[in-house]
C-alpha cells in the first residue's frame, strides 16, 4: 500500500507540474506593454530583430516567432503599412514608434 500510496502523490504532483506549464506558456501578452511599430517598405522581421537587438536580447528566430505568435500573422512577412507589436518593453524604448520613416 505504501508503494501504490507513492506512485498516486508522484503522479499527482507532475500532473500539477504539467497543468501549470500549460496555465503559464498560454497566458496572453499583454500588448499594452511592448512598443507598436509601423511597417516601413522593405522592412523584414530579420531586419527588424537586428534593428532592436539591443533592446529584446533575443535570438532572431526567437524575436520572429514571438512576433508571428503575437500579432497572430499568417506568415512571417510584413507588409508596408502595417502596425505590429515586438517584444521590446515600452519603458525601454518611449512608445510607439515607426520605422524608417
């Protein structure tokens, strides 16, 4: 008994672990924090990872994919025009702002 007794609180407890897991990776961002850029022609997500680099301390693939999971974009290209949120905080960079303009 004592053994099954074990296996059902190990069991339990990485149940927990994997339920909160999946609670905090889908909790939303909050896009109120972070700086909404204005697309420039020619401006690419690479481009843009590069530009911010120094702000976000991502890798460039990871700034991409956050941005694409973020602004629920169809694809990783940008259109000239369009508004999208980066994951750089607006304390550290003043707000809103367009690119290349």
């Amino acid at each position: 008994m004592g053994k099954t007794l074990l296996h059902y609180v190990l069991f339990s407890f990485l149940f927990a672990l994997v339920l909160a897991g999946f609670v905090y990776a889908s909790s939303p961002v909050d896009k109120k924090e972070y700086v909404t850029i204005t697309v420039a022609p020619g401006d690419t997500l690479w481009g843009l990872a590069k530009q911010y680099e120094q702000e976000h301390h991502m890798p460039p693939d990871e700034f991409i994919r956050w941005v694409v999971d973020v602004n629920h974009l169809p694809s990783p290209r940008l259109a000239a025009g369009e508004q999208i949120v980066i994951p750089v905080l607006k304390s550290k960079q003043g707000g809103s702002v367009a690119v290349n303009q």
